[in-house]
C-alpha cells in the first residue's frame, strides 16, 4: 500500500469557504447566494471581501435557485450556497426547469450533506441528492473528498459553462490531497495501485476506504483504489481500467443504494465489463440523530463495512 | 408607435395564435389572446430590443421574462412578428423537432427566449436575477415580467416578493394576467387572491392597475411605472385583460384556457380577427 500523506484535519465545507473567497479575488463575475446559512457554509469571507456581490435571500431556497438563473442569463457566475437537502430535493424542479434545462451556469454548492450532518438528524440528512442531480441532463456532479480537493474543485467550475452541483460536508476529517494538485472535471484521481479488488469512493468514503486498503494490505489484499470525485460525467475508462486488472469493485458512498455513485458505476460495468460489485451506502433508509462517525458505524458505510464488502466481492471472483 | 398601428399588428397576433393552436389541436389560446395587447406593446413600442441580433446575456437592452409560459403562442408570434426568427417557422409550432416547444425554451436555441418556462411561479426570481446584475454593471434598462393572476397561488412568486423589495430591486416591472380565471375557473373560485393590490402593497411593491386592451391607458400606466424606477421599490402592474379577447365564444369563459379550437371554430374566430400583416 503506497503510504498517504496526511496535511491536517479539516472539514470539506471549510474548503469550499476559501475556494469561493479565492475565485471571487480573480473572477469578477463570480456572485453568490445564501439562503440563511452564510456561517455554516463558510460564506463570510466571501461576502465580507464581496459585499456588492455576495446575496442574501433568507429561508427561500426556490427564490434562491431562480435568481441565480436570472444572474446568469446576464453573464455572471453564481454560487448557491446552502445545505444538501435544502439544494436539491427542495427545489428540484426549479433546478430541473430554470437551471439544468435552460443550460444556466449556476453552481449549487451544498453542504451538511449526508449522515455526517449528525445530530440534527434525517430531516437534514439528504441520501439522495446525487441521484436527484445526477438524473438530470446538462449537470455535473462533484464530490470532492476532501478540503483540498473541495477547495480546487470549487475555484474550477467557474472555468466550466454549464450547470454543477458541488457536494460537501461538515464533519472535520483528514486532509489526504495535495494542495496544489489542480481539479479536473471528469478525470478520476487513482490513489493506490492493485490487483485484487477495486474500491470506487467519492467523498467521505475516499479516506474511509483508505483506510479499508490499509487494512487490507495488512492481510496481502492489494487495493486499486480510485478518488471518483466526479460522478457526473463519470471517468468510465479509470473504472475499466481497474476492472481490467482487479475483476470485481466494491463502490462507497455516503449516500442512499439507490442512484449514487454505486449504480452509476454498475450501468458501466453491465454495459461494458460485467463482474462482481458490492455497494457501501445507506441501505434504503433515513438516518438519525447522532455522531457523525456513530452513524457511519450504524449504518454500515464505515472502514470495516468496506472492508466486508471486499472479502465478499473477492469471493465472487 | 400609434395604437392604430398596434391595434393592426395585434390582429394578426390573435390570428396567427388561434392558427397555431387549431393546427396542432393544442396549445394555450384563452391567456394568450388576453395578452396579445400587452405584448404588442412591450415589443413593438415599449422596449429597446434588438430582434436581429439576439445576445443571450442582453446587456443595454430591456429584458422580458414570460413566466406564466404557457401562453407562449402570443410570444412566439409577438417574437417572429418582431423579427426574432422566420415568420413561416411559426407553423411549426409543437411540433417533432420544433425550437417552438409546447412551453417555451432555450433548449433548441430559440431566438429571443432566455429561460424556460412552463412549471409556474419562477420567473419572478429570474427576473429579479437579471435585473440585480444590471444594477451591478450599471445598466440602466429594465426587466419585464408577465405572470398569470392563477400563477400567483405558487409559494416562490411571494418569496421573489420579499425578496425584491428587501433588496430595493427598483428596475422591474412585473406585470400581472388579472383575467380572474385559471384552468378550474374562475380563480376567486379555486383559490381567491383575496386583496391583491393590498398584498402587493404589504409586501413592499408600488401597485399600478391598467386595462390590458385599451393602448393610451396601457401606455399611461407603463409610462408612470417606468417613472418610479430607480426609487427603492420594485413595481408591479395588475392588468385587467379577458381571457380570449378578439374572439366572441372564447370570452366570459375558463373554458379556452387550453383547448384549441377545431376547423369550424378556427373558421368563425378568425372571420373576427382582421388578417392585417399576412398569414404565416
């Protein structure tokens, strides 16, 4: 197992705050919006350096998402910011129409997404965004893995026309990529090479399967392990590639079985290389109401769960 | 332009809808011959546009968002009628592979349409957008926005309310559809407004009424709207229209919200609809 430099510890939104920050210094046409959340989004500095272009809209998240298309259509870049669930299953079909449909280059940046929201529980605990987002035509969809990656990725989508979702969260975890390795839409980040299974995981997942790899190692299991933080569009030729040397994946997220980055690796590999896959994600479920990492436990997306469903992906060789 | 003129070119508006419509036995022809009036107005007289050279981002120019996108007959015909795109491409309309889709869209890169629209209630906020980064790159011209009165029972229409008068975005004027009449009935019957001069009023908007039919009141009314741009409150205009207006049977009913006529009601709407600028 090549040895993964741990920086610090971080949480991803954190990454998201100095990347807007960064941009809007460069980028004169970057304008972001908050629908009441400006702190937990990392907002402030953003708008403390921008305040002509930074916009508060209160607790109006659909108001949020047209405003934003309508600054677009007049040239400028805009940043939504507020949590997962109130960015997506919200406001859907304002997305669907003002958005994804109408081409606008907005970008939906949302935290607090997932278990790892924690104790306010699954009111706020959205498992479904990516599905939602990822069904939509024209989207992208970005799941950074983790405070630098989600700072790059956000100072890169302002480089990209056309509408994108950004998922982060709020849990403070390892910060395991390099600061200056820049972002590339669409282009999976590799970070061990292996032989005996491949692990494809896009956010929180990414150092949670780390962290399974590492434990592998240890009994002789050599790990492909692959960084998709771009689900939408997915990297196909890093997945078949790894298949062509591992024959089976085990696919984890932090997100709902249904229409995640699992299934869309799995219409992949039935159309293009069919072979053994175990899902790590939340097992058609809501979650619940406690510590981030107590949750991951429970609800079976955690290391040992990864490491699980290697040994019995690997059976099914 | 003089209303005789405008009168003239919306005729052929009202006649080129119901053709639309009865063409492909469907389509919105009651709210669309309502406004056919007002959008005569806006696109021939009122603002500065340029039909030939279409810019997505329109910066300089006034900008007009249709969010009740249903009626998109009238705005597709006030559009070619304009010089956005090909008169004869009208009769295409609703059709396989058409950039005249049911409800209007930027997807096959329609001329002249800068939003989708159709799902109601979202182009308030669009609007707003647009006009907010006008202000921010000093530009002086306005936004437009037409809304059906039915379209104002959705939720976001009165958070973009708020919003705009919190904001103090002062370079809009939306319009309202006042026929009084949604799909269902008579809206007073599915879901009154109640007051709505007063509700816009509380929520911090100057409130303009006008006849949509009548071209010197119409003109008053935005001449005045145009007057209290730039002092700290959006504007909006209720306007009081007949859903179906220019065609006897289509009037005093919800029943043309969307059924098209068939050949023999084609026959009989357009004997009343003087056929002035030539047929598509």
């Amino acid at each position: 197992m090549k040895e993964i430099q741990v920086y610090g510890q971080k949480d991803t939104r954190s990454g998201f705050g100095e990347g807007l920050a960064e941009l809007a210094r460069k980028n004169q046409k970057v304008v972001g919006l908050c629908a009441d959340l400006t702190g937990s989004l990392k907002m402030n500095a953003f708008k403390d350096q921008n305040p002509e272009r930074f916009f508060q809209v209160g607790i109006a998240e659909a108001n949020m998402i047209g405003i934003a298309a309508g600054m677009a259509v007049a040239g400028m870049i805009p940043y939504t910011g507020t949590f997962a669930n109130f960015s997506t299953g919200r406001v859907y079909d304002q997305i669907r129409q003002s958005v994804a449909y109408s081409k606008k280059n907005v970008k939906i940046c949302a935290s607090h997404a997932g278990l790892t929201l924690g104790e306010d529980g699954a009111t706020h605990q959205i498992l479904e965004d990516i599905g939602m987002m990822r069904m939509l035509p024209n989207m992208t969809v970005i799941v950074p893995a983790d405070f630098n990656q989600t700072k790059a990725a956000t100072i890169a989508i302002a480089e990209h026309e056309g509408p994108v979702y950004l998922r982060f969260g709020r849990p403070v975890m390892p910060v395991f990529t390099d600061s200056n390795a820049p972002f590339q839409i669409g282009k999976a980040e590799v970070l061990n090479e292996g032989v005996d299974v491949t692990i494809i995981a896009c956010g929180h997942l990414v150092w949670k399967s780390i962290e399974a790899a590492q434990e592998l190692s240890k009994k002789g299991i050599s790990v492909d392990l692959i960084n998709m933080h771009t689900i939408k569009p997915l990297d196909e030729k890093a997945i078949l590639d790894s298949v062509e040397k591992t024959s089976c994946v085990v696919t984890a997220e932090e997100h709902m079985m249904n229409g995640g980055l699992g299934d869309a690796v799995a219409q992949v590999l039935s159309r293009k290389k069919p072979c053994p896959h175990e899902y790590v994600a939340v097992n058609d479920s809501f979650g619940e109401s406690g510590k981030p990492m107590e949750l991951m436990k429970k609800y079976g997306i955690d290391t040992l769960d990864i490491v699980a469903a290697v040994n019995k992906v690997i059976s099914r060789k | 332009m003089n209303n005789l003129e405008l009168i003239k070119i919306a005729s052929q508006i009202r006649r080129d809808i119901v053709r639309m419509v009865s063409n492909v036995s469907s389509g919105h022809p009651g709210g669309s011959l309502g406004c056919a009036d007002f959008l005569t107005l806006l696109y021939f007289d009122l603002m500065k546009h340029n039909p030939k050279s279409f810019e997505m981002t329109g910066s300089e120019e006034d900008i007009f968002y249709l969010s009740n996108g249903h009626i998109s007959p009238v705005w597709y015909s006030v559009l070619a009628r304009a010089g956005y795109f090909p008169i004869n491409e009208l009769s295409s309309f609703r059709k396989i592979s058409s950039r005249l889709q049911g409800h209007p869209s930027t997807d096959k890169g329609l001329p002249g349409i800068r939003m989708a629209s159709g799902s109601l209630g979202q182009g308030l906020s669009v609007g707003i957008g647009n006009a907010q980064v006008k202000k921010l790159n000093g530009d002086k011209q306005l936004v437009y926005t037409l809304h059906g009165d039915g379209e104002l029972q959705e939720g976001q229409i009165w958070e973009a309310a708020m919003y705009a008068a919190f904001h103090k975005v002062d370079n809009l004027i939306a319009t309202i559809d006042f026929n009084g009449r949604q799909i269902d009935g008579d809206v007073d019957d599915v879901m009154s407004l109640g007051d709505l001069k007063l509700k816009w009023q509380a929520f911090g908007w100057e409130v303009l009424v006008m006849n949509g039919h009548d071209y010197e009141n119409m003109k008053d009314t935005l001449s005045q709207a145009k007057e209290l741009t730039g002092n700290g409150k959006p504007i909006v205009i209720l306007m009081k229209t007949e859903m179906g207006m220019g065609v006897d049977f289509m009037m005093g009913t919800h029943k043309w919200h969307g059924v098209a006529p068939n050949p023999e009601q084609l026959q009989s709407a357009l004997s009343q609809l003087e056929e002035t600028l030539g047929d598509f």
